[in-house]
C-alpha cells in the first residue's frame, strides 16, 4: 500500500485521487458514521477545503482510495480552533509554527486487501505512518487532532496514545475529544506496516 500527499494538483490523475477521495469522505462520514456533513453529487467538502490543505492519501496496491486525512497549519484557520473549541481548555489552541491539524481521517474498512490478521487494518497503519512522515519532512512535530473515544482506544492500541487538550464531550452523534500527537522518528517505525511505500523522505526505506 502507498501512500502520497497532494497539495495543489498538478495533473490530471492527481486530481482524479482529490475528487475520489471526496467520495470516501462522503461514504464514510455520511453513510456509514451518520455526522452531519455536507455531501453534494457524493462527495463530501466543506470550508476547510478551500484553505489549501495537504492530503494524505493511502492507495491500495489495486489502486483503490484505501484513506485519506487533511492536513493545514495550526497557525491558520482550523477546525478544531474554529469548529470544535469547546474542546479546548479556555477554547483555545495553544497554536505554534510546529504543530498541524489533522481532520477528515477516515479509511475504508470495506476494503478486504489489508485486513489481514491484525485488530487494525493495514490502511490505518498506513494512513498513521504517512501521516507522520510527512509531518516530520516538513518540519512538523506535533499534530493536533479531534476525534471520537474509538479512534481514541486505536491510537492507543497502535502504540501512538493521544494527549488529551481537554475531557471528552458530546458533539452530534459521538463523543469527541481534541489532543495532541507526536510527530517523531520512533513512532514512525513502530507504527508503519510492513509494505509501506512513501516518496516523502529516506525513512520509509529504512530497515
């Protein structure tokens, strides 16, 4: 499994994987997770879209949209500052020019290439290695994040526990909670799997 970050697109494949990976936003957070998101002709934006973001995106060796996540500067708007700072102690992101938001992660678990044998599956691992990676050759050291106590439990099970900002709340359908995690080499090779493939930097070669 691959995984790539695309900014601007600069090609027409390029932007075929932005509108695809709109899609499985759309299926995810949608249909299956029940949030109240925005969805039209199938796909799922929002404003945050627009702020020129990253995307990590995860490729199947089948060259299907396996995840995906959004990544924008701390410094900037976000939507843990903006959206979900009832989240936050005093509602506010102690915000530095090393920290990064990471929202819209989803993976689609109906994909049967990854599954494997392991309680998590290999597009998360995926997902969370070029994550990392990619934050760490762009000089980010840490990751903000909002998430539900689910994903929480993952993050933990994977070796990679958040840092709570503030204690958990009801928002919409789940519980969520905002924290904080490292960007680092260590994490990195504990936490990618076996066929990670990356361009991003002479770690996802390393032994």
């Amino acid at each position: 499994m691959q995984v790539l970050a695309i900014s601007t697109p600069k090609n027409i494949e390029e932007a075929e994987l932005i509108h695809r990976h709109h899609g499985l936003r759309a299926r995810v957070f949608a249909d299956r997770l029940g949030w109240d998101v925005k969805v039209v002709d199938g796909l799922e934006l929002d404003a945050f879209d627009i702020l020129m973001p990253t995307y990590i995106l995860a490729i199947s060796d089948s060259g299907q949209m396996a995840g995906c996540a959004r990544l924008l500067p701390a410094l900037g708007p976000t939507m843990v500052a903006e959206v979900f700072h009832s989240l936050l102690p005093n509602r506010r992101l102690d915000a530095h020019t090393a920290m990064i938001e990471s929202s819209r992660f989803c993976v689609d678990t109906a994909l049967g290439e990854g599954r494997g044998g392991g309680s998590v599956h290999e597009a998360t691992l995926t997902m969370f290695a070029g994550i990392i990676e990619w934050c760490m050759s762009n000089g980010y050291t840490e990751i903000v994040t909002v998430t539900d106590l689910r994903f929480e439990r993952i993050l933990a099970r994977v070796g990679w526990p958040l840092q709570r900002l503030g204690e958990p709340r009801e928002i919409g359908v789940t519980m969520a909670v905002a924290g904080i995690l490292p960007a680092d080499a260590s994490t990195f090779q504990k936490i990618r799997p076996a066929n990670y493939r990356s361009e991003f930097t002479p770690l996802s070669k390393a032994a």
